[in-house]
C-alpha cells in the first residue's frame, strides 16, 4: 500500500483525459495490470480515491458515486461466508460486467473514430437526408387583423437588403477561338485536353468552352461525343450531318 | 441522391455504376460512394488539404471521446432512453445528447414503456453519411468485436472460491 500513495502523487493527468469514472477505473486496472475477473478490490478502491483526490474530481458526483460503490463492494467481501453456503453470489460480478461492456463501448468509439476521421476527409456539396413528411395539421385560425398585425411587425423589422455588385471576371473567348482555330488548322481531330492549356484556370476552361461553342454555331467545327460522360471530340469535318 | 427518379432502379444503378467507373477511371478528384441508402460524390482524401488551403471547405469539428461513445452506445443498443446510456458510460448524458442531437447524428425515436415513459433515442441517416458508411450492419456485430461480452470465466464459477477466499484474507 505504499507504492499506491507513492504513484498517487508522481500520476499527473488531467481531467479532460477520462471521459467518466469506467474510464478511470479501467485504466486504473491496465496499469497494475490487475486480472478484470479477479479484481483485488481493497486495493482498487484505495487507489481510486487516492486518483479522483489528486485529479480533483472528487467534487464530481460521478466518481464519488463509483468510489462509493467501490468501498460498498469491498464491505461486502469483508463479510464472511458461511460454509457450504452454496449460492454466493460475487459482489464484483456486477462492476465486472460493466466493466467489460463499457470496453466494449471503448473499442466501438476507437472503430467510429477511425471512421469519422476518414470521413472528415472528404469533402461533399451537401447532404440531404430524405425528407420527412410532416404530420398534417389542422386549419390555421386567426382574424384578419391578427394577419395584419404580424405583416406590419414584419415590414417593421425587416431590414434593408444587402446589395451586392458583380464583377464580372474577363473571359479571353477570342484568345482561346484563336488557338482552338490553330489547332484544326494542322489536324483534322482534337480532343478536350488537346484545346484546354495543362493546369488551367477557371476562366480559361471556360473561355475554350465558350470558343468551342461559338465555332461548333459558326459551322466551323463540329463536337461530338459518342457517349454519357466520354471525351469530347472536336473535330474540323463539319459535312456530315450536324450534331 | 437518386431516390426521387423516375427511373427503373435497374437503369439508375446502371447509371451510377457508370460513373462511379468514369470518376475512377479518368483521374478524377471526386468518387462516388455508396452512402446511408444513397449515393454521395465526395472528394477523394488525396486532396483534402489542397480543398482546405484554398479555403473551399472546412472539415466538420471531430467529435469528443465522451460523443464518440454515447454514439456508440446509441448505434448498438437503439432505441435506448437516457438512463440505459448513463448506466453504460457511468456519466450525467445529458448535455451530449443535446449537442448531438443538434448535430443532428441522433435522433428522438419513440417513447419507452417504463417510468416517466422515457424518451428513446437512434442513430439518423446523417450518423451514417459522417462515417461513409451504407447502413448500421456494416459495422461489426457485437459479437464479432475483440471485447465480446461473455459469461464470466468459468474458473470463477468453479475453481476460483477458494483462490477468492485467500485474497480475501490477505485483504482482511
């Protein structure tokens, strides 16, 4: 019991590292390495109020309870036991099955954890569950004043709308007309990726797809894609029938 | 995603199938996961910290330990009241059921029979989409986990009164 008032002191963790009195308990156990189905209880529950002492939780009615139901289970196996009794029921056979399942619990928040983490990765537009129906309800009933009153509060409390100038972002169709021009010039077929510098911005994908658009109308190429979501292929031949 | 279309479900699986190959196949930056009972684009890990540089979006707060097991809990036992979860975790769960609930990860399922008919709470289709995951039988059944609750050790039972009995009066 010396070494339990020893390790007291030197333990230095927070409280935020235990997320309830199982917690504590548990890891209480992993350190002394102590056999879950065969807890020495007197010791344990010395140690326990020795931790929630240093750790300053013995203010926290969670731990205080633990701490009493801990010294409760150590009275009980004080008592003694008749000989031949047959049907002793161990008093930790309750701490232990809660301690148990709430590993259990441990070992699925490690599980959601790992899942979550990778999910929090990832980047979505939006997440819409299907909708609920909302249950009918009955007809609404108020007066035609009452409806007047809440329009007046509500022109009374609306503010001003936030006006917002768009600055439209210069897009360069002839620039990219030019070179998607220069580039039928020398080969009857191109593909998107031929037309579209590497790396390009936004603006510039969508100057090309502009000038793409504008010489497939002016009749000078023709676009084409053989299926849903296949390249796109432009090409200079513009006899046969119209896309 | 795609549960609102009048499509024959063979036809939209096509579909889907097809872009889930194109996304994958053509050097995409997105993929298409099958997700709580429908489909989601989502952006591949690779470039979670480009997205998060350019400021495009921000990754959703992590969840804390004492969340992460309430949700667990909740996963595996729903519907479950209140009381049954503080019994679990040995904890007040009050104000973690508040925000998860908020965070809309949980949800009131019904009401239970006992005292003060407690209110009963489960997991909602947004619990499955912040984990990826299809629907709740994908995770482990209880009994596939490392900790499974078993009876306790036989030896317990039989041979280890005695053993019992000297720490006891060691202990004593």
């Amino acid at each position: 019991m010396f070494e339990t008032a020893e390790a007291a002191e030197v333990f230095v963790v927070e409280l935020a590292d235990f997320s309830g009195p199982l917690d504590l308990l548990l890891s209480l156990i992993r350190d002394e390495q102590i056999d879950i189905y065969d807890i020495p209880i007197a010791r344990v529950a010395e140690q326990f109020l020795a931790r929630i002492s240093t750790l300053k939780l013995d203010e926290a009615a969670d731990y205080l309870e633990m701490a009493a139901r801990l010294l409760r289970i150590k009275a009980q196996m004080l008592l003694p036991r008749r000989e031949g009794e047959d049907a002793w029921e161990d008093p930790r056979a309750e701490l232990v099955r809660r301690l148990l399942e709430y590993q259990q619990v441990r070992e699925v928040v490690d599980l959601l954890e790992k899942l979550s983490e990778e999910r929090r990765s990832r980047f979505a537009r939006a997440y819409l569950p299907n909708p609920v129906v909302p249950p009918p309800t009955g007809a609404l009933s108020f007066s035609l004043a009452e409806l007047l009153g809440a329009v007046d509060r509500v022109i009374r409390i609306a503010r001003k709308p936030n006006i917002h100038e768009v600055i439209p972002r210069a897009l360069d169709v002839d620039g990219a007309i030019g070179v998607v021009r220069a580039i039928l010039a020398m080969r009857a077929k191109a593909q998107w990726t031929d037309v579209v510098p590497k790396k390009a911005e936004p603006w510039q994908v969508l100057s090309v797809l502009l000038a793409l658009l504008e010489l497939a109308k002016l009749g000078e190429l023709r676009l084409d894609q053989p299926r849903a979501f296949a390249p796109v292929e432009i090409s200079r031949d513009t006899s046969s029938e119209a896309a | 995603m795609a549960s609102n279309i009048d499509e024959p479900s063979e036809n939209v699986d096509m579909a889907l199938a097809e872009l889930r190959d194109h996304y994958e196949q053509d050097g995409h930056g997105v993929e298409l996961l099958e997700v709580a009972g429908g489909w989601q684009i989502l952006t591949r890990p690779e470039y979670t910290e480009a997205i998060e540089r350019a400021q495009l979006a921000a990754r959703p707060q992590r969840l804390s330990a004492a969340a992460l097991e309430t949700l667990a809990i909740i996963a595996y036992r729903q519907p479950l009241g209140r009381a049954e979860i503080e019994e679990i975790r040995g904890v007040n769960a009050g104000a973690i059921l508040k925000s998860l609930h908020e965070r809309g990860l949980i949800d009131v399922t019904g009401r239970g029979e006992g005292m003060g008919r407690p209110l009963l709470y489960g997991t909602t289709p947004t619990f499955l989409e912040q984990l990826a995951l299809r629907h709740l039988e994908e995770l482990p059944r209880a009994d596939e986990l490392a900790i499974a609750l078993r009876s306790p050790r036989p030896a317990l039972q039989n041979g280890s009164e005695q053993q019992q009995e000297e720490t006891q009066q060691t202990g004593a």
